[in-house]
C-alpha cells in the first residue's frame, strides 16, 4: 500500500541518520514527530550540545604535567604524598620517580618526584620533555647548600626542553628553626634574574600542609593550556 492521503511523508535518510544518533533514549518518539517540529528539536539539541562543550572548555578539567625536583631530603616525596593522601607518610630517599595524580580545582595535575640524590641528577633531563610547571623544593633549614640548589635549578631552566615551564619554588621546612624565609630564598636562588618566565616562592611545610595548596592555586592562575 502505498501513503496514505494527509500522512506526513516520510524522513529524509540523512534526519534518519542524525535522529538514530542523537535521539538514542526515545528513537521510536522522534520518528512520529513531523518534519518541521523535528527541524526545531534538532536545532535545539545542536544548540544544547554547542554550549555544551563551550561550558566545558571552559570549566572542565584541564591537565598540567609538573616535574617536582630539588637536592635530596628537600622534602619532594612527603609533599606530593601529603597532597595525594592528605596526610604525611614515611619516605625513604627516592631512587628513581614517583608520579601520582592530584585534581585540584579544575586542573589536574601529573606529578613527577623524581629523586634528588647527587648521582641521579643527570638523569633529570630525561623527565623535562612536555614539562608544563617545575615545582622546585628547597630544604630552607640547610644553608650549607643552598647555593648548590641554586646551581641545579639554573640547570633545569636552561635547558630548552624546560624553555616554557612555569616555576614554583616551595620554600619547605619554614616549621624548623633559623629556616630561611622566602625573600630569602628568592635571593639566594637568583630567581630575580629570571625574566623570560613566571616564578613563585611559595613557604611550605610538607608535613603538616601548610602552604602547599596555595602553591597549587598558583600553578593553577598561571597555567596557560
């Protein structure tokens, strides 16, 4: 038989097509309605689903690959499992990496501790390519070789691999005594020479947390997807 005399006639293939996608809960409903209702619920959708994505490109998870380095004993280790766990652990000295995930805000954060022993230093630069933020520890408590954490860092950004990383220097151990303060370490460092990029020294102690959420809330201002 063929159509009947006042029936709509039937779907064009290609709204065939994009209703058996876009209307997967209640297929068998969208094929009653008639085209030109079915052109407005599609445009509808179509707008929905643009401002969909929109929203979430905006306000969606984004993702950040951070090299956590330092001299050993820096603290590196206890601060990225404070983060993970949100309490402090036990650490032996790292040989080799450590890498978890940490969500903060909206960004999530790719954590690379990589341990900070005089030996294992060259093999640094393997871990710099797709480096997005450096997080540098310092131990502000040991004087006797700042200027050697001042020498490896200066190392790290030179290098071209790291050419466009983001620094965040945690200024850690600020609990112990005669601890070196920011201002402080920013001289020692030499971080005020630094022009080509952006640099924070953020005062941290990894053991009880303090500081290390607000050096998180900066990466997260400054970081440029």
């Amino acid at each position: 038989m063929g159509v009947g005399v006042g029936r709509e006639p039937p779907l064009s293939p290609r709204k065939s097509i994009l209703l058996a996608v876009g209307d997967q809960c209640f297929p068998g409903f969208a094929w009653q309605l008639p085209p030109a209702l079915l052109s407005r619920v599609w445009t509808v959708r179509s707008l929905a689903a643009a401002m969909g994505k929109m929203l979430s490109k905006i306000f969606g998870n984004k993702e950040m690959r951070i090299l956590m380095l330092g001299l050993d004993a820096a603290g590196k280790t206890t601060i990225l499992y404070k983060l993970k766990l949100g309490q402090p652990v036990t650490t032996i000295p790292t040989v080799g990496f450590n890498v978890e995930t940490v969500t903060y805000k909206n960004v999530k954060f790719n954590v690379w501790d990589v341990g900070g022993q005089d030996k294992i230093r060259p093999l640094w630069r393997h871990y710099y390519t797709g480096t997005q933020g450096l997080i540098f520890v310092v131990d502000c408590a040991d004087r006797d070789r700042i200027d050697e954490g001042r020498q490896e860092l200066h190392r790290i950004i030179n290098d071209r691999e790291m050419r466009d990383a983001i620094i965040l220097v945690f200024a850690n151990k600020q609990d112990l005594p005669d601890a070196m303060k920011p201002h402080e370490i920013q001289e020692k460092l030499g971080l005020t020479r630094i022009r080509d990029r952006n640099w924070y020294v953020q005062p941290s102690c990894a053991t009880s947390g303090e500081g290390l959420y607000e050096g998180l809330m900066w990466l997260t201002s400054n970081y440029k997807s």
